[in-house]
C-alpha cells in the first residue's frame, strides 16, 4: 500500500490505520497480539491509533515498548482533548503534559497525529465556538511549537459537530479532521469535500460503521472503496483481530485510487490551499 499524505502537511499515512480500542475485546493473548503488529506492519499497515482513554492503552504500550525492532516503523494517532469535559479554556501546560505523557507511554520520537478535540461542555455548542475562538492563536502556537520542537507532526480535529468543524475549516486550523465516515454515517460529508477542496486533510474514523455496515448488508470492502476512494481522506481507522481478517481489508485498498496530496502544498509545510481574493 502506498502511503498518503496528510494534507498540507509533511506526514504521511498508510491508508489503513490499527485502531486498538477493542483489543481487550478480542481475547488475544500477548503472543497473538504481537503477531498482529507485526503482520500489520508487513503488510504495510503502519500507523496505529489508540488513547489513554481507552481500557487497553496499557496493554498496547507494553506491547509496543517490547517489540524494540519494529516500534522504529510505527506511526501513532493519538486522542488529545484540550480542554477536556469540565474545564472552561485550553492549557498550553496541560496540553504539553498530554503529549509529553504519549511520548514516554509509546516508546515513541514523535506523535505523527494528534487527534485534538475541544471538549468543555459538548452540550453547550455555543460555549465551545466561542472560546474556541478566543484562544485559536494560543492554541494553534502552542501546537506549532510542538510541531518545531519535534513532538508531533500534525493535528487533525475531532470536531464532534457540524459547526465546530466548519469553524476548523474556516480558521485554517491545524492540518484538517478526524471524523466518523462511512456508507451509513454521512453527517460529515459536506466537511470532508470541503476540507479536500481547501487541502486539509481527513481521517476517516468507523468506516465500517461500527458493524452497522455489515448488518446493513454493505461488505467491508465496499466501505472501504468509497472511504479511501474520497478525495483527501489519508487513511481510514480499522479495527481486526487475525492476519486474515486484516488481509481482507489489505486487499480492498489496492483496487482504490490513490487520490490524497501526493506532494506537499506550494508554500510552507501545513499551509491549506487558500480560494483566491475576490475580485469584486
């Protein structure tokens, strides 16, 4: 599988992502488990997606930490929220401790994907637009400072709603979005066109529609086919427990055309493609 770039951004992506929320779920001994990163990584499956929030986290980490040799080719996307449930603004000190905390947690150089997400209180939309953009230049230093330093690569949002998301887009914030995408959950799909169109970057999350696909009678392939199929999605995050599971899924990607940023945008690296100044 050839990798596809995130965006405007210098990070690249294997188009199928290892989500390990549910790797608890799938009564795999540590052996077995291994064995699944491995395949996944010969298989060109590098980037990997887990949260400190999930209950397998620190069993994912012991698992990469042991695996020395092959850590050294592993991506990560990780979920970051700043501010989280209950707090009222973002922390610049608060956020370097979250990622400083996944770097030692992961073994790893560099966090490739920052999944941020604004949360306070999802039920007041307002409230988080608003302080959203009362703290956008803060917050979006803060992440490039991290990004100088080395700590990420880039920051995809999770923006929960509609409108957060197109306030993201509007505000050229971060490198683009993480969203659930696939044949059944179509909230977002005015956002993903929008963000293709402008060059920001996408992350299909459950594009097999956590099971609802199957259910449906939509094969995971054909999922598949139309999530990678979408101009600017780099990758899309799945979840499976054998080598041949996973082969299923690994051969559903060749047949899609490769249509992400091959190349950077012209001008610096995470700088979106702008419309043109109105000539009115």
């Amino acid at each position: 599988m050839r990798a596809r770039r995130f965006g405007a951004s210098s990070v690249e992506l294997s188009p199928l992502t290892f989500g390990t929320m549910r790797l608890d779920e799938r009564r795999l001994d540590d052996a077995a488990c291994e064995l699944l990163i491995r395949e996944s990584l010969a298989r060109g499956v590098t980037t990997f997606h887990s949260s400190s929030e999930y209950p397998a986290f620190g069993r994912f980490c012991g698992l990469v930490r042991h695996l020395r040799a092959e850590r050294r080719k592993m991506q990560h996307i990780v979920k970051l929220a700043e501010p989280h449930f209950g707090d009222a603004a973002f922390e610049e000190g608060r956020l370097r401790a979250k990622v400083d905390a996944y770097l030692a947690a992961l073994a790893a150089p560099r966090i490739d994907i920052v999944q941020w997400m604004w949360r306070g209180d999802l039920k007041q939309e307002q409230e988080r637009l608003a302080g959203f953009a009362r703290q956008r230049e803060a917050i979006q230093a803060a992440f490039d400072a991290l990004r100088r330093e080395g700590k990420i690569g880039a920051v995809a949002t999770f923006p929960y709603t509609t409108g957060f998301a197109d306030a993201m887009l509007s505000a050229h914030f971060g490198d683009g979005l993480a969203v659930y995408l696939n044949p059944i959950e179509q909230e977002m799909r005015g956002q993903v066109e929008r963000a293709a169109s402008m060059g920001a970057g996408v992350i299909a999350i459950r594009p097999l529609a956590a099971g609802q696909a199957a259910a449906a009678g939509i094969a995971a392939a054909t999922c598949l086919q139309e999530v990678l199929g979408r101009e600017g999605v780099s990758t899309a995050v799945v979840t499976y427990s054998s080598p041949e599971h996973l082969d299923e899924l690994v051969r559903a990607v060749p047949a899609v055309k490769d249509r992400s940023a091959s190349a950077p945008a012209s001008g610096p690296v995470g700088r979106w493609r702008r419309p043109p100044p109105s000539r009115s």
